[in-house]
C-alpha cells in the first residue's frame, strides 16, 4: 500500500512538471511580436533654438525734396529695382528756370570780374606814373574782390539750383526690392520744407537675422569664448529656419552680439548675416534660429517616437533580457536630425528599448521582440 502511494505521488510530480514547461513553451509562442532597438550611440553638437525676426541690410525711404505735382511713377509696385533707376517724377518746369537763371547770373558775375580784373591791371600800371590816385588803385582793387565774392554765390547758387532740380526726379539708391508708391499721379507733393515718403525700397540681398539671448543661458553654454575669436577665420555659424515645418534653412554668421543685456528682458541681442540672393526671405519674417554651443561625446539616441509621456515626464520601454518590458522613467534632450532624441538619463547604451506600439505594451508584459533594421 505503501509503495502504491510513492509511485501514484512520482507519477503525479512528472505529469505536473511537463505541464509546466509546455505551459512555458506556448506563453513564449503566444507573445506579441513587438519591434525593438537598441539606441545609437555617436557624437552630436548640441545646439538650442531661438525666437528671431528677419530685417533687410537697408531699408531706404525715397522721399520728395521740392514741391510740385507728381508727374511720373515709373515703377511696378513689388518689382526689383535697380541702383540709379528713375522711379518717380515731380513737377521740374519751376527748378528748370531756377537752373538757367542761376547760369544767367553766373556768367554776369564772371563778366564782371573779368571788367574788374582788366581795371585793376590798367591801375597798377598808372598808379607807377601816379596817373592816378592811391584811392582810385585801392577801389580798383576791392571791385575784383567783390567780383570774386559774386561769382562764388552765383555758383553756390547754381548748385543749389542743379541739386533741386536733381531731386525732381527720384531715383533708387540701391539694387532692391520696391513697395508701393504713397501718392498718386497728379498729387501735389510739399516736400521742400519737410521729405515726404513717396516709397520704401529694401536691399534685401543681403539680410540680417535678430534674437536674444537670456543672459543665464549665455554665461551657463560659454557663448562669449566661441563668439568673440579674433581669428575671422574661425567665425560662428548659426542655422536659419523658416516656415511652419522649419525645413527651410540657411547658413548665417554671427557679426554682432550686444554690448550690454536689455534691462527689462533680461537677454543679450544677437545678429547673424545670411545671403538672401534669390529674394525669398523677407523683411519681418519671424524665424528660428539654432545655436550651437557644444560637443556631446557618445551621445546615446532613441527615436523620439519611441518616448511616451505621462504625468511624471518622458519614458520608456525597455526591454530586458528575459524579453520582459519595463516601464522606465528618462530624461531626455534636443532633437537630432528630426527623428531622433537626445537621451540625457535612464538608458544604457547596450538596452533595448520597444520603437513602437506602446499601447500595446505593459511594465512586467513578456513579448517577442523583433530587432529593428537600421537604414
């Protein structure tokens, strides 16, 4: 009875342990398939983005100097144009005669002068036989003086004369990029006492991207020894972007950093010049403006895809080598290449960590993993 009770509990022991273990086999076979990857690991620069706004290198008011009725606009509104074009036309009939009346008096005046230069020769002469007196000499004399004042005004005139004649006709300083005209054909414009704006152009192939800077931010990334190099060839470069997905960029250099921090805001103001060749950039686009400041060495990166949030901050899952998930508290950093996540804190180079479905995943869920392909 006895060796029938140890053989029935033996039997009972085998049976119960190849349960078990097909138990085991068909957990494993029914485990979800779930992609993983283990994160890169490379050197990145670290940079930081910025608010910032565009401005053109010059922004030019063309403004009328004279009065007289707006003859001629010679420009379409928006158009590029160039150094030295004439743009606008006011009234020049009034300066005109100014102009030939001032050569009218000028050559009086020099006619003057010639008479008396001629005279006060003729007197040096007489004044050696006393064929005429010391005043009469004298007087001779102070006439070439005062012919000589004469012409010198009656040319100060003339000048003055050409010049508002000149500003007449409005012409562009610069190559650039035109608005719209202020005032239309047959407006009286009184700008002798006062310029009236009669159009903006903006030289705009060169332009100038503004952002600040907070002043802890500056003194914590070291920017004034990257900044400040006396070598021009080591200058710093920033990236440009513009549009609502930011894949519009240019290279600009750095050319001016403020000289004292803006008491009210707290932050320095930065400059960066970039080529604008093509006219595509314009004046008041607001922009975003990443900064380099430094070199992480090893940098360990996740897609930032694979990152969950909740109320305690950034996670993962991570997948350990039992092939069960744990759920893992991180912190992270910038965004590198547009996918990819700077991890700061909380994962090993060597981990795996789930890239997608996290739905679909638990802490303590055993899963089937499926390494990921990097291309």
């Amino acid at each position: 009875m006895k060796k029938l009770f140890l053989l029935t509990l033996l039997t009972g022991f085998l049976l119960t342990g190849c349960g078990n273990k097909k138990q085991g086999t068909q957990a494993l076979s029914e485990a979800l398939p779930i992609e993983v990857a283990r994160p890169i690991v490379k050197d990145v620069t670290l940079t930081k983005d910025y608010p910032g706004y565009l401005d053109a290198d010059a922004t030019i008011a063309l403004v009328g100097r004279v009065n007289g009725t707006l003859q001629a606009n010679l420009f379409n509104p928006g158009e590029r144009v160039k150094k030295g074009q004439l743009l606008f036309i006011i009234e020049p009939t009034t300066y005109e005669d100014a102009v030939a009346q001032a050569e009218a008096s000028l050559k009086t005046a020099e006619a003057s002068l010639d008479y008396a230069r001629n005279n006060y020769e003729r007197m040096k002469e007489a004044i050696k036989s006393d064929a005429v007196s010391r005043i009469q000499f004298l007087q001779a004399e102070s006439n070439v003086k005062e012919s000589e004042a004469a012409v010198s005004n009656a040319q100060a005139a003339l000048r003055t004369a050409r010049t508002n004649l000149a500003y007449c006709y409005v012409k562009s300083p610069s190559d650039g990029q035109i608005s719209l005209a202020v005032y239309s054909v047959g407006t009286y414009i009184a700008g002798a006492v006062s310029p009236v704006t009669l159009a903006t152009v903006y030289k705009d192939d060169k332009m100038y991207s503004y952002f600040n800077v907070a002043d802890n931010q500056w003194l914590a990334q070291n920017l004034s020894e990257k900044l400040l190099k006396p070598n021009p060839k080591e200058s710093y470069y920033v990236t440009v972007r513009l549009g609502t997905d930011g894949k519009q960029t240019w290279r600009a250099k750095l050319d001016y950093l403020s000289p004292n921090i803006t008491l009210s805001t707290g932050t320095l103001k930065l400059r960066a010049e970039l080529d604008n060749p093509n006219g595509l950039l314009k004046t008041g686009s607001y922009i975003s403006v990443t900064l380099p400041y430094g070199e992480a060495k090893n940098a360990v990166l996740v897609d930032d895809a694979s990152i969950g949030t909740d109320q305690l901050g950034k996670y993962l899952y991570v997948v350990n080598d039992s092939n069960i998930v744990n759920y893992r508290p991180i912190e992270v950093g910038q965004l590198i290449d547009d996918t990819l996540r700077l991890v700061t804190k909380g994962l090993a180079p060597n981990e795996r960590y789930v890239t997608e479905a996290l739905l679909k995943v638990r802490n303590g869920m055993p899963i089937r993993p499926i390494m990921k392909e990097r291309r």
